[in-house]
C-alpha cells in the first residue's frame, strides 16, 4: 500500500493559541487568564432547571432542527426588549453549537470560492481560516490604535464588487472596544448601494461598561436586513461548556444558514435549550452583568496599577489589553506571554495572534472573568515577577 498523502486545506495554521497557552498553564502551574472562560459556576437557577430537564421524559432526544421552538419564542422576547425588534421564531431565529457553530454555518452558506470577506484585525483567530476554508478570500482591515476604533474610509476603499462579507465584533475580542450607533450609520451607508452582507459577532453583548448601551445590528434597520447576528449563551450564562448559541436573520439568510447548519450538527442538546428557555425571562441574571463584569474590570485594573503594565482602556467584554514594552522592550509579544507563563506564573494571550501576519505591538490579552481571589493571586505573581 503505498504511503497516505494529505494536502493540508491550512497548512499554515496550528493548533489554536489559546489551547496552547492553557496547556503551558497546566505545564507550568500558571494561573490562567489566557483563555476566556470563567472560573465559577453558572447560576444555580440555570445548573437547577437543567438538572429538572435531563429527569423529564421526552427531552432526552433529538430537538427540532432550527431549535426548540419555546427557546425560540423566549429568545424574540428578550431580542424585542432590549433592541425594540422581535424577530419571527420560526423563520428568524435559529438556536446554534455555540457562537461558533453559527460562525462558521453562515460562511459555509454564503461564501463561494474567490469571494472577499472584509475583517477588521486584530480579530478572533477562527474568522479568517473559516473564510479559507470556504475558498474566500479574506481582506484584512486594521482597527486603529490605541482605541482600536474602525477607520471607516479605509473600510469603504477595502470593498470590492467581490466583497460578499463584512464581519463585525462588538464588544470586541480581544480589545473590548465598542462600537456607537453613529458607527452602524456609517456602515450602513456604506453597504446601502451594495450586495454585500453582513456577520455581527456580538457575543459579549451584555458585557458593555460605564453607563453606555450595547448597539446591536438587531436594532439598526437597515443593516438587519441584510445581516447575522450571533448571541452566546454561554458568555451570558457562564457557560461556556455547554456551548449554545443561536443566530438572528432575516428569513431568507435564515433559510441559508439551516441548510449548512443541520449537516453540521442537526440539533442542540434538548434539555439544555429547554433549561435555557426556563431562565431567560428571568431578566436579571443578564440586566446584572454590566456591574459585574465592571466591578471585576475595576478590581483587575486596580490591582495592576502599581505593575509596569500600562493598560488600556476597556468598554466591554472580559479581557484587558495590557503593554508590556515597559517591562521587556526588546520581546516580541509571544516570547513575551511564554515567559511570563512560565516564569512568573500567569498566562495571558499575545495580541499578535489576532492578526493574520503577527503583527507585534508589544501588547497581551488578560481574562478577568475570574473569581476575585484568582485576580488577587495572579497580581500578587505579577507584581513579584
């Protein structure tokens, strides 16, 4: 038998940098504050009614393909009280592996081979082989430093008549930059004499500081007609195990999206989705999350004030950008993460990972969705290291 040969579809691309990091985490004994996951419970409310589902009769099989359809309904309830539309259940609401699975679905549904996808870097490291693998060409646009906000005019000469795509994510990943409704204006004008579609990655939607709204695509109305909007139970929930999702479109991106979605994975567990109908009226486990998650961004910042880590500013999400340059100005950012793994037992992310040729600028991630006592432990490493 002659020798296995395989032409790697992305053979430039590794294993992912956050299992890389976690696992020289668990090597080294590090804290980790690299990958983003939280180190506490989902609410008991949640872990109670999934428990009541797994013993009820019925819920132990194969849910209806777009989802079940009460989770639907309680979904377009929640969409239409925070963003003031309801989108149709059964024709705009489709309930997903994780964000992820949603992601990757509506690529594999509307990009053929040789069309563009517009993608502001840095950016999570799945968008860009997603888009490979569907043969489509990404086109990077850079977020400007040091807010890491969109240059529109840079946005308006990267679209072609090929560009069938623009991904957006807001809060942002990794920087936890938002964008303002005068952005979603701006956009809109942008794609109004256009054919392109949009992907809305808006994950840490409940996760934005200081008094300011999230600006959903959902409630803008001419972009929704026109977009994919992800959501994350598992950001919401602190669940990030459980990986559910689910994606707001208008019908006829709907219809594209199920047809991808049921030969990937048909259905989401039933019982979770029944569970997660159970909870999601109940609004103050998400209303909450803004102080939450602000209190933790406040206590990390505090914490590292005295460090030679110059922070940068964070609207949103659960990750602080930090320059190192003060500490180590001849390190490239990913030596720079291994050391600090490694020697003085923390693990963060190098930004540089977020970008497609590893652009350097002296900064790494940190995730600040832990319990205090993880916060307090990893600056006291710091500020010794």
């Amino acid at each position: 038998m002659p020798p296995v040969s395989l032409a790697s579809k992305l053979p430039d691309v590794g294993t992912s940098i956050f299992s890389v990091m976690t696992q020289l985490a668990l090597d080294s004994g590090a804290i980790n504050l690299a990958q983003g996951f939280p180190d506490y419970d989902p609410p008991l409310l949640l872990r109670e009614a999934l428990a009541r589902h797994v013993l009820t009769p019925g819920h132990q099989q194969y849910a209806p393909m777009p989802g079940v359809l009460r989770l639907r309904e309680a979904i377009a309830r929640k969409t239409a009280r925070l963003y003031g539309y309801s989108p149709d259940a059964a024709t705009e609401i489709t309930v997903t592996s994780g964000a992820t699975e949603a992601l990757y679905a509506v690529l594999a549904a509307v990009v053929s081979p040789g069309d563009e996808v517009l993608i502001l870097e840095p950016a999570y490291d799945l968008y860009a082989p997603a888009v490979r693998l569907q043969g489509g060409v990404p086109v990077y646009v850079p977020l400007q430093l040091p807010d890491f906000r969109p240059d529109w005019d840079q946005v308006a000469a990267a679209l072609t008549p090929r560009t069938r795509l623009v991904m957006l994510n807001s809060p942002h990943n990794p920087t936890g930059a938002t964008l303002t409704a005068a952005d979603l204006d701006t956009l809109a004008g942008l794609l109004r004499d256009t054919p392109a579609l949009l992907l809305s990655d808006e994950v840490y939607e409940h996760m934005v500081f200081d008094g300011q709204p999230h600006h959903s695509v959902v409630a803008h109305p001419e972009l929704r007609e026109r977009a994919f909007v992800l959501s994350s139970f598992g950001k919401t929930y602190h669940a990030t195990g459980w990986k559910v999702g689910y994606c707001v479109a208008p019908p006829a991106l709907t219809t594209e999206l199920r047809r991808v979605h049921q030969f990937v994975t048909f259905s989401v567990s039933t019982p979770t989705q029944h569970a997660l109908a159970d909870v999601l009226p109940t609004e103050d486990l998400y209303t909450a999350l803004p102080a939450f998650y602000q209190q933790k961004r406040d206590l990390f910042r505090e914490l590292l004030a005295p460090t030679a880590f110059r922070l940068l500013p964070v609207q949103g999400g659960y990750f602080q950008v930090a320059d190192y340059r003060a500490l180590a100005p001849d390190l490239d950012d990913e030596t720079f993460a291994r050391r600090l793994t490694q020697e003085t037992g923390v693990a963060v992310v190098p930004i540089s990972a977020f970008y497609h040729n590893r652009q350097n600028h002296g900064l790494v991630r940190f995730c600040f969705a832990k319990q205090e006592a993880t916060l307090r432990a990893a600056a006291e490493r710091l500020l010794q290291g």
